[in-house]
C-alpha cells in the first residue's frame, strides 16, 4: 500500500471534527459553558476545509506509523488516530502519548501534533464556527 485510502482519510478527518466540537466550549447567552457539538452552529466552510488540509498533511505523512499493528490501539486506527490528533495538538492532557498507542509510534505521532501547533475555535457572530 503507498498510502491512507479516501475511507480512511475520511474517518480521520471525521473523527477530528467531533473530538474539535465536543472538545471546544463557548459561552452562550447568559454565559453558560457549552460544547460546540450542541447542535447549534455548523462549521464554516474555511474552517471545514482548514481541518481537511491540516487532516490530510497529517495522515499523508504518518499514514504508515498509524497502519503499524504494533503500535496502534484496539479499533479503527484511523478514527482513534484523528481523535488524537485533536487533543494532542491542542494540549488535553490526552492524545497519542496516553497508553492506547504503543511507543515508537506514540512518540511519533505526538511530535508530529505538538508540531502542528494548537488550533483555537470560536463562534462568530453569524453563528458559524471559526478556525
């Protein structure tokens, strides 16, 4: 194989966005905390085709070391991997570095997401969401 499959860059990138909007708060009206997965706002599209470039230079990089048997988790590599990169990336205290991938590859892969730099999401006033 020379690469991630259209189905699995999909699932990475799917599995990104949810962890993004489950994992990113806002304060509403009266200034209560809620996640951005509430239904409420869509994505705009700078911000969708944002994670779709930043999913696709991750996957096309380290494609082999999330395919590496030994080193991944139990499940799809490719939906854990993208949940991952999200909360790796922007500092969680979760990621690749927790237990579920086994090292080389977690240090790999955490290298890799500390170096793409945290991402801050915000709602607009149009009620989209803001890369």
């Amino acid at each position: 194989m020379t690469g991630a499959s259209p189905k699995q860059h999909e699932a990475f990138l799917r599995a990104y966005t949810a962890c993004a909007l489950w994992s990113t708060h806002y304060a509403n009206e009266v200034w209560n905390e809620l996640p951005l997965d509430d239904g409420v706002h869509g994505t705009s599209p700078a911000t969708a085709l944002q994670f779709k470039v930043d999913c696709r230079a991750f996957v096309d990089v380290h494609w082999e070391t999330i395919e590496d048997g030994s080193c991944r988790p139990d499940g799809d590599p490719y939906e854990q991997a993208g949940h991952d990169f999200w909360l790796n990336r922007n500092g969680h205290g979760a990621g690749f570095w927790d237990g579920d991938w086994a090292a080389p590859g977690a240090d790999i892969l955490d290298e890799a997401s500390a170096a793409a730099g945290p991402v801050d999401l915000y709602v607009g006033g149009d009620k989209f969401i803001y890369h």
